[in-house]
C-alpha cells in the first residue's frame, strides 16, 4: 500500500519577534491581515530579483558588502566596480558623472540595506 503525499499551499515559519511586531505594525496600518502582507512582500521581492536579473543580466554581486561598498561584477566591461554608499547617495567608481547601471542595479538590491546598516554603526562609533 502507498501513502499519498499531500503539501499544504500553507507552511508555517519563524520569523523573529522584532520583525514580526514590525510587519505587523506595518500590515495594520495598511488594513492588511498580517499573512498577506507578509505573502505580498515576499512576492514583490521575488519578482524584484526576478527583473533584476532581466534589467541588468551582466551584473552581479561579489562578496558581501564592506564598509560603504559593494562590489558587483561586470561581464559587458569584463571588470569589477564598486558602488559606494555617501550620505544618502550612491557613487559609482566609473561612471563619476552621475547615474549608471550600476547605481541602478545596487538600489534594487537588499545588499544596500547592509550599506545603510553599516552607516548607521559607523555613524553611532563616531558619536560614542
Ligand atoms: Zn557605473
């Protein structure tokens, strides 16, 4: 006799509580049931990576992210660039004159949160 396997459209995960209170906070506010804003975001994440890598397929991330920069790849120059996280502005080390693929690529990219996170450290050892 075989059983039958059957998956559930539904899992349960853990998220930690910080995160949690966070989007719950947030779903509230959009007058959202918290598994659906969490599903949503989720999705629009997917298919942010999804365009990511058709908008920009010669690019990708190296490493992760150090101090203020991060480092992708590039297959159409054949070289690395680094971006860099100045303020709130994003610099490319080769396309000094002002917006570029690359700067576009890094603000679609959850890596900048860790370019953000790393200012505000720094920012908070500056302070002490
Ligand atoms: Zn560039």
């Amino acid at each position: 006799m075989t059983t039958k396997k059957t998956k559930s459209a539904i899992v349960t995960v853990d998220i930690d509580r910080a995160l949690y209170d966070e989007l719950k906070a947030r779903a509230d506010k959009k007058r959202y049931k918290i598994k659906e804003y969490v599903n949503e975001r989720l999705w629009l994440d997917l298919q942010k990576e999804k365009f990511l890598a058709a908008y920009a397929p010669f690019l990708s991330v190296i490493g992760e992210p150090e101090g203020n920069r991060i480092t992708l790849h590039d297959t159409k120059i054949k070289q690395t660039v680094d971006v860099f996280l100045h303020d709130t502005q994003l610099y490319c080390e080769i396309d000094e004159k002002g917006p570029c693929a690359h700067i576009d690529y890094v603000m679609l990219l959850p890596e900048l949160s860790k370019l953000y996170i790393n200012r505000q450290q720094q920012s908070k050892k500056e302070g002490e």
